[in-house]
DNA sequence: TGTTATGTCAACCATTGCGCTAGACAATGG
DNA sequence: CCATTGTCTAGCGCAATGGTTGACATAACA
C-alpha cells in the first residue's frame, strides 16, 4: 500500500500539474482543494522542494509550481520518490535495493525473482504516465 | 510493501508445494528451512489453515500440507488472503474495496483510475503464476 | 495408561512507523 | 513594519507490526 503521505504527494502534484504556468498555486489552494492537512502539506512540499519537483516562492504572494513540465514527471518517478521503490519487497527495488530480513541468499530467491517481475510491470505502467497524460477513467467500469 | 508477516506466508507456501505429496511437513522444518520465527510461523500457518489453503494435523508426527495442488494457489490468492489486497491504496482494489481518507469523490478520482490500472497489472502477473510454476530467474539479471 | 511430539489459541508486549501538529524562523511585497 | 507566505526541526499519540508466552488439545507409540 501507499502511504497517506504518497497519496497526499500525487494528489499535490497532479494540482500542480493542472495549474502548470498559471502562477503560483498558494498552499492553502492545495491543501483546500485536495483535502489535505495543511501543516502536513507544508511538510510533503517541502520534501518536493528539496527533490527538484517543485519550485516555491516565500513571501505574499508566494506558492507552488512544477519545477519541470507535467509530460516530464511521471508517477513511477513521484512514488520513486516519495516511497523510495516501486517493488513489493526491498530486495525486489531497482533503484533503491536493500536485502530483506530474514531471507535466503538473494540470488536463487524465488520469491525476490517473482516480485522482480511484479516490479517491472508495474514501473512499465507508472513510467509511462507522466502528469501531463490524461487518465483513462474507462479501468473504473468494473469495480 | 508487503509486510514481513506476509512475505513469510509466501516462502512457507512454496515451502510446501516443493514438498507436496511427501507426507506431513513439521513446522520446525519449514521454520528452519525459511529462516522463520518458529512462534511466529504457527501463527501464520494457523492463518493459512482457516483460510483452507493448508491442512494440518496434530499430534506426534503431525504437520502441515497444502490443502489444494500447488497449481490451485496462485500467488494473488496467498497475497489477497494474506494482506487483503493487491492495490495500492485501498479504493482501488477490486475484491477489498474501502474508501480512502481524505480523498475526493471516487468516481472522478484520477489516483483511482490509475491505481486501478496498477492493480490489474499487478493481478496479470500474481493470478497467472501458481505455487506449481518454476519461477523464472532471468529478471534478476539487471538488478 | 502415560509420555512425548506435535498443532491451536488468546493474550500480551515492545518497537516502530505513520500521520500530523507546534512553534520558531525566513523572506517577500506593499 | 506588518501581513502573508514558505522552511525547518522537534515532537506527540496512536495503531500496526513482529514476535513471544504459556496454557491447552490431540495424536502416536511404548
């Protein structure tokens, strides 16, 4: 599962993304729209800050934007990170490889092979959609 | 993530494919054959034991097997039973269903579209593969 | 019968992580 | 100078996680 925090960061930046060269987007704006605890947004935005996906201006009249164009963020990088890996298992990240605990030696693990693939998958999907894309809402008709 | 109670159902299972229709396995062999908390193990094996995935018998050479052929349990279904669901938040899974938090209307929720999108890629991968697979090693190689 | 080897179960416990807030500070515009 | 914004570090409370304890049930076997 993803965080609340995660949640809260998507959600922050596809705000951002829909107001893209529109100006500064205030906190508050953000926080209002999405639903989100302000004081903890100022946190979540701040760690956007310091990754480079974001630009924040202090002072009145300060707030928010992208620091690079929608199409060049995708959500594989935002979950990246703010979750540090896509995978299911530590052992299972390739960015961010750690060894799980209490596990057999890594390399014939059958298990960290499996969630390598799941990985994969799932880096195939959230690499290609960036927050410029449209989202096909069609997925929703059968849950 | 999966948590490690999760990723220690996963190992026992397969523990246990690998020696299905050998006879009763003991909970001490898996235990020290996966490197897991003995204690624990009972715990979780009594888990897959309601949950009708293993059998068990009591007593002086007593054990675990699985209840179905290694090809009747899919690694979607260890993980459903196991953690509940395969999405990645939890308004979008299709079996576990649950609002968010602090989310929005659903039924416009970009997140959601998306992580339905997640979810059934993911679920392509864990229902296609069963406990009766060979796992393929090849993904390991980039790592 | 009783002893030993197993699984069962409920309760509990310690630690960690998560979600969030507090509060002091910095900077920008008017 | 003051109002409005973002920045930063600390900390807090709660729930979940990972695991243990210990009493109990059951089965095989001598």
């Amino acid at each position: 599962m993803l965080s609340q925090k995660t949640r809260y960061t998507i959600r922050a930046l596809m705000h951002l993304a829909d107001k893209y060269q529109q100006g500064l987007v205030p906190l508050t704006d953000i926080a209002e729209a999405q639903n989100i605890p302000a004081k903890f947004l100022t946190v979540i935005l701040s760690e956007m800050s310091r990754a480079g996906l974001v630009v924040s201006q202090r002072g009145r009249d300060g707030g928010y934007e992208l620091a690079l164009p929608p199409v060049d963020i995708s959500y594989g990088d935002i979950i990246r990170i703010s979750r540090g890996s896509l995978a299911l298992v530590p052992c299972a990240s390739r960015f961010a490889h750690e060894k799980c605990k209490n596990c057999l030696e890594e390399s014939n693990c059958r298990m960290r092979a499996l969630m390598l693939k799941v990985r994969d998958e799932t880096a195939a999907v959230l690499d290609r959609i960036s927050l410029a894309d449209p989202i096909d809402m069609g997925v929703m008709a059968e849950g």
